[in-house]
C-alpha cells in the first residue's frame, strides 16, 4: 500500500469515528425507573394504566408496609399513592382481582366488627384493625379495605388513625356514594372524637371530686387496717423515778388495744406498801387508748385516741408504731406532752 492509499484509510477511519461519537451523543443512555412507583408513572403515561396499578401496588407492599402509620411523611406518601392508583383504576374498566387471602382478613374483620354486641366485646376492635390492615397491605387499591379500617379504628377509640385511614379511603372513593360515604364517617369520626374528649374531662373532674377522693382514702384505710389485723407491736420500755414500763399493743378485730406492762417499782417513793415480794413487778394492765376506758377503732395508718383530759396520736407503718400522748393535769392551762414512742412490730 502506497503512502497515498494509507492517508486515505486514515481519513476513512477518523470520519467513522466523528460519527459514532456524534451518533452516541445524540443518543442518551435511558435510565431505570430506581422505584415501582416511578415505573408506574411510566406506564401512566404511556397510557398502560392496568400496569401502572400493578407498579403502584408493588410500591405500597414495599415501601409502605411496617412504617409508622403516624408518621406525616409516610401518610403523604400513602395519599400520593392512592390518589394515583384511582386515576389508573379510572381509565380501566376491570380493577385488578383481589387477592383470597385479603378477602378473607377483609371479612374477618367485618366478623369482629359487626358481632361486637357488649361493652365485653369491644376489645376485639383492635383485632378487627389488624385484619383490615392485613387486607389493605394485601390489595391497597381497593376502597372498601380502607374505608372499613377507618371504621374499626373509630370503633377502637384511634380517631386520629381513623381519620387517617379515611383520606386514603377518600382518594379511592370511585364514585359519588362512596365519597358520600366518606364524609359521613368522617363526621362520626370527629363527633365521636369530641364527645370522648369531653367525657374524659367529665371523668377527670369526678375522680378528682371531695367525694371521690374521700372514697378513696376510705378505699386505701380499709385495705391498711386489713393488712395489720392481728398485728402486735412492741415499745421500748421506759422508766422514771419510781417505775419502769414497757407498753405492748395488739390490732384485734380492728381495733388498738394496749397493755401497760410495769418492769420497775422504786420501794422508796412507793411508802406504805410491802414490795418485799416484788409482787408489782410484771403487772399487766389494758391502757386503752379512747375515752371511758375503751379500744379504739382502728383509723388507718394514722389514729387519734381521745381522753377526757387529752389525747394519743397513733401513727402505724408496715414495721413499726409511734404515738405521742397529751394530758392535761388538773390546775394546768396546757397539756403535758410525753416523748414520742417507737414500737417494733413483732407479729
């Protein structure tokens, strides 16, 4: 080959390769749809709307299922999804087949619903929820699913998820009865809602009434008094010049009853009476803590016992008893308080 004939390959080659470089140029690389949903809104608009259905629900049973059902981004993006499935759904004239199995969790929601008959059984509305939820997760274009979840979600007490499940409801509405519908349960919803709310404000202000919290105290008293029911508490014993005590109370039949225990008698501020056998000592006398020499009633766990000329305050824990006592002697003008007195409990 001459020198001639080179330089003209040459030219042939380059030229070629101008023209695949232009020819690629002008050729952008397509890309992927990287989401269902984007792939549905490919076939939207190339007018493949039973398609488009089938993208979009890939979509909610991927992206959709197991979020937070609370959560704003993801009710965005629920209500984009509906209200694009009921556009396809409206330039086809067959909607998809529904799945059995969402049927079924559809009807069997419907059952816990519709045989809820007493307060007893309104507990299975939570279960009625998971199964329209399960029916929705299943076949989410289809309205009836979303409407009912709304209702079981209403009849759960969850309005704010009940108004949730029924935007979704309302974007798939497919005709003017079904939205007729929507805005009817909505305003159950929302009625519902306020009449609860004030309820709970109405309960709030009776458990927090005079009465109320009187018979809750009465409440908590009894339960006290039943739990030291043959109860028996020990003092430390105590002595002054010419004596020496230790008092031991008992909880019977609920009531408080003491016994005075005499441990010590000095002879020399005692005259005129034979200690020589020391007969006194040991002495076990009932010191009763109410007026006329009676028991008092058990209180609960704090107990005021009254004397014609004073007064013994009974506190009570789960180990142990303090009382104070108070007397008013003849020719005072206050009472004489007595050091407060710890009593373990024994029994």
């Amino acid at each position: 080959m001459n020198a001639s004939s080179l330089k003209t390959l040459c030219l042939m080659i380059l030229g070629l390769m101008i023209l695949a470089s232009q020819t690629f140029a002008q050729s952008p690389v397509q890309v992927r749809p990287a989401t269902p949903e984007q792939s549905g809104d490919e076939k939207m608009a190339a007018g493949q709307f039973a398609d488009a259905v089938f993208y979009y629900k890939t979509q909610w049973s991927t992206f959709m299922v197991g979020r937070n059902d609370s959560d704003a981004d993801t009710l965005m993006a629920r209500e984009r999804l509906a209200g694009k499935m009921a556009a396809a759904l409206a330039k086809i004239d067959k909607p998809p087949a529904i799945p059995d199995e969402a049927e079924f969790h559809g009807q069997k929601g419907r059952a816990f619903v519709e045989l809820a008959k007493t307060p007893a059984d309104f507990g299975n509305f939570p279960k009625a929820v998971k199964e329209f939820q399960d029916a929705v997760n299943l076949a989410p274009w289809v309205f009836n699913y979303h409407f009912n979840l709304a209702v079981a979600y209403k009849s759960a007490g969850q309005f704010n998820m009940a108004s949730n499940s029924l935007k979704l409801a309302k974007a798939l509405a497919p005709n003017d009865g079904d939205r007729r519908d929507t805005l009817k349960l909505r305003a159950e919803i929302e009625a519902s809602q306020e009449m609860a709310a004030a309820a709970k404000v109405e309960a709030e202000k009776a458990a927090n009434s005079p009465e109320a919290r009187a018979a809750k105290e009465k409440e908590a008293a009894q339960r006290f008094i039943a739990s030291v029911e043959d109860a028996k508490y020990v003092c430390r014993e105590y002595r002054t010049d010419d004596d020496g005590h230790r008092v031991e109370i008992d909880i019977r039949n609920g009531k408080i009853i003491g016994a005075n225990i005499i441990t010590w008698i000095n002879p020399k501020l005692r005259p005129g009476v034979d200690y020589s056998s020391n007969a006194f000592v040991g002495f076990r006398g009932l010191w009763p803590f109410g007026s006329d020499g009676e028991d008092i009633p058990l209180q609960g766990r704090v107990t005021v016992g009254r004397y014609n000329n004073g007064e013994t305050r009974i506190q009570i824990s789960d180990d142990r008893l303090v009382y104070v006592s108070q007397l008013l002697f003849a020719g005072h003008s206050s009472p004489t308080v007595y050091p407060a007195q710890t009593c373990i409990r024994t029994k």
